[in-house]
C-alpha cells in the first residue's frame, strides 16, 4: 500500500475484510485510506447531544438558537428558518431527507422491497456521485466498462482525473439495446481482471433509451455470470433521468436495473446514483445521492457501515457537505401531498414532446438524410445522419438558421425534446432535413 493507513481506515478494512473481502479487494488505495475522522464533525455531534449549558464547538456563527444571518439573504428564503437555509448540513446529509428518498427508492422500485441496501447518501447531485464512486473504486489503469454513446463528462471524471481506462460496448443492435454485445464486452473486459467497474445509464444520455424487461433481465445475468466467474464488480447505475419513461414504440423497464443486483452474488457491489436534479427539476440545486447495494445480505449492514464512513471521508475531504438549503428544499417537496400529482403532469408534457418528436422523426419524407436511433425516454434522442459530418450540419444549423444542437460523434447528433415546445418540433426536424440536404450539394 502506498500511503500510510489511519487507524480508523484500517478499523473499516479489518471490518471489510471479514463482512465482505471481495468489497475491500474492490477499493482503489484511495478507498483503503478512506475514514471519517473522529475530527471537529464528530465531536461537534456528541456536544450536539450533551453539551445543553454552553456549545462551543459549532463551526459557524451564531446568535440565539440561530444561525447569525442577514436579511438582505434571509428576506428571499419563504418557508424555511435560518438554520434550514444557511447551516452546514452533516456530510452524509440531512436525515430526513435521507429517509425520505429512501421512501421514494422504495415506492418507485417494488423490487427492492426485500432487499438490504444503505440509506441514500446526499451527494452535490450526481456528478458529485459519479466522482465518489471513482474515489472509492478507481486506481489509474482500472478500467470501466461504459457504452459507446455516452454522457461525455464521464470521459473527464474517470479517464482524464482518475486516469482511468474506458472499455465500451455497442449501444444498439437494430431496434433495440444490443445485449449480446455487452455480455461479450463484460466477458471479454472480466477475462484475467480482477476487479471491473461497470457504468450503466437509463434512461440514456445521449439516446434516451431505456431498455425492456427482457433486455434487463440479460444484462443482470451477464453481470451475475461474470461475478459467478470471479470477476469483482461494481456495478453503478446513473440513473439521472429515473421516471421519465414514455414506452414509445413498446413498454420499457419502470424500474433501475439497482433493484435485480442487490444482493445477486458476493463479488457483485451495486451502487446507485440518482438526484432531485432531473427527477424533481431542480438542476442548479445541487441535490443527488449515492446508494450501496451489497452483494452478501448477511453482511450487509457492516458493508454499508464501512463504505459510508469512506464515503463520508471523501465528501469531507473534497467539498465538506452538499448545500443545506438544496436538501431542506428537496426534503421538504418530497413531503407535500401533491407533488406525485406535479411531477406526473411535467413527466407528461415531456411524453408529449416525445411522442411528438417520435411521430415526426420517423416520418419517411426524413429516411434520406437520417436514421432515428430508438428513444422512449429522458431528456434526448439521437440521429445517424448520412453522407455528412454531424458536426458541419451542426455548424450549418447554427450558423444558417440560427438553430442549436449537439453533435455527439461524426455521424450522431442529439436533440433534446427536453427544451422543445410540441409546436417547434417539426419545424426543427424540417431544418435539419434541409441543412443535411444543402451539405450534400455544397
Ligand atoms: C447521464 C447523466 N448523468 C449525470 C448527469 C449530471 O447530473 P447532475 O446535474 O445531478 O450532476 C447528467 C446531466 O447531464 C447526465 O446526463
């Protein structure tokens, strides 16, 4: 090992180390020094508790039972006090939140009814989970299995700051996710490695593609075969456009694929990422969480223990705590008696954009200066243009009709329905016919 262990690290290993050996040989050695220190956190929580006469331990200002605050800021928080907005949160988050999204984890994924699986740690949103998980599991050289359409910015997380190495799959086979494919890539990927990470997104970005039950029941049972094999695997699903599932075309999987991996096989660690961001529409909040899943429910609760404390560790170490005022928001939300109702109604008008995009898109007038790549979910979709670079049409729909959207490789572009009103999705589709069919003729 490369560093000198903290005692209290090494407590968590030797804890690891008989819970669940196969977690520990999973960590990076940033992992294994991993610990929640007995610091100014901790001996501030049990002042918390006893320190009634005088509590001078608390790290910010004070006056009264308040935190000291200005009402120029104070003045614009409607329906939260001072402590709520302003205060530090604890680095794992507040605990009725916490609990709270556990509910929600609970009532939107039946399967996990039976399952042993951590509280939701809160994040600041998934990014921030996404760079946990390289802290706790990836060493320069490690590799992680991801799709060949892929959200970019994990390129920078995992290959340009943790010097990871990306392996890929292919995404599709004709109209559907091309398991096969990925079983060969997890095999081929697994041979000879003792530990694997295995980044799965859905509903997708870039293609807003969520599998079907079928097609997610074969990718569980590929990982499992490889975990059975010996492969150690972290499995994490970034499952930032959670909810948003639109059945165009056919039903698709309601549920993370989170729920089937938890507690499949000793070598296999689940983790799940998900946030307030996308599924409450809250982006600049800020508010997302990581969720471990063992592979041993005999030992859950001491894998759980050991891995929160680490987690703990690398937030403190990194950015302390998450905003309060974003969890004291999302915490409160997640409360009120019509927010089912509201997210229902947006989910909705997504699905009629979508379904609007999918009905245009698909229109044959199109097949010749595009495919459309299947989509039934999320935010996006893409398209395979032909005979031309996806970045010039780009340029030329930006320059020519002051019209913006993303080119994802040479041949793909993405739209985000997203951000289209129902009226502007013809004619955007319209636009990008003309600008591909001008591109051919210059
Ligand atoms: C697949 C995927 N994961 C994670 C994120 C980041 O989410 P957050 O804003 O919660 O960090 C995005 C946002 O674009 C995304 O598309």
């Amino acid at each position: 090992m490369s560093a000198r262990i903290n005692p209290l690290a090494a407590g968590l290993n030797a804890d690891l180390e008989k819970a669940a050996p196969e977690v520990l040989a999973m960590l990076s050695e940033r992992g294994k020094r991993l610990y929640f220190p007995k610091g100014i956190l901790s001996q501030g929580a049990e002042a918390k508790a006893k320190a009634k006469r005088f509590n001078a331990t608390i790290g910010i200002a004070t006056e009264g039972d308040e935190p000291m605050n200005l009402p120029s800021l104070m003045s614009h928080f409607e329906g939260l006090n001072a402590s709520e907005a302003l205060d530090y949160a604890p680095p794992a988050g507040i605990p009725v939140l916490r609990e709270r999204w556990r509910e929600k984890l609970l009532a939107e994924n039946p399967s996990l009814a039976d399952k042993s699986f951590g509280d939701p740690i809160v994040t600041a949103a998934i990014t921030h989970g996404l760079s946990l998980v390289g802290d706790l599991f990836i060493d320069p050289g490690d590799k992680i299995l991801l799709p060949d359409k892929l959200w970019g910015n994990y390129r920078l997380i995992y290959e340009v700051r943790l010097e990871a190495e990306i392996a890929t799959f292919p995404f599709y086979d004709g109209e559907g996710f091309d398991v096969a494919g990925f079983e060969a890539a997890l095999a081929r990927e697994a041979e000879g490695c003792e530990k694997l990470v295995v980044l799965l997104n859905f509903p997708n970005n870039p293609t807003g593609y969520m599998p079907t039950v079928a097609e997610g029941d074969a990718m569980a049972k590929a990982l499992l075969a490889q975990a059975e094999r010996g492969t150690k695997l972290v499995v994490v699903t970034d499952d930032a456009y959670f909810g948003l599932f639109y059945h165009l075309g056919g039903e698709s999987m309601r549920e993370s694929l989170f729920g089937q991996l938890i507690g499949a096989h000793p070598n296999l660690l689940a983790v799940k990422l998900d946030g307030a961001t996308k599924e409450l529409f809250v982006w600049g909040l800020r508010c997302g969480f990581i969720t471990l899943g063992p592979g041993r429910a005999a030992t859950a609760d001491t894998v759980i223990a050991a891995l929160e404390a680490k987690i703990k560790g690398a937030i403190r170490g990194a950015i302390s705590n998450s905003p309060k005022f974003s969890q004291s928001l999302v915490a409160k939300a997640l409360a009120s008696p019509t927010i089912a109702k509201e997210r229902e109604q947006k989910s909705e008008t997504l699905r009629l954009r979508a379904q609007k995009v999918y009905d245009v898109a698909n229109e044959p007038r199109y097949a010749e200066s595009f495919e459309v790549y299947p989509f039934n979910s999320g935010y996006f979709m893409c398209l395979n243009v032909t005979g031309v670079d996806a970045e010039d049409v780009r340029v030329r729909l930006l320059n020519e009709y002051e019209t913006g959207l993303v080119a994802t490789s040479k041949t793909d572009l993405r739209v985000a329905f997203s951000c289209l009103e129902v009226d502007d999705i013809e004619p955007l589709f319209e636009l990008i016919h003309r600008a591909i069919q001008e591109l051919r003729k210059d």
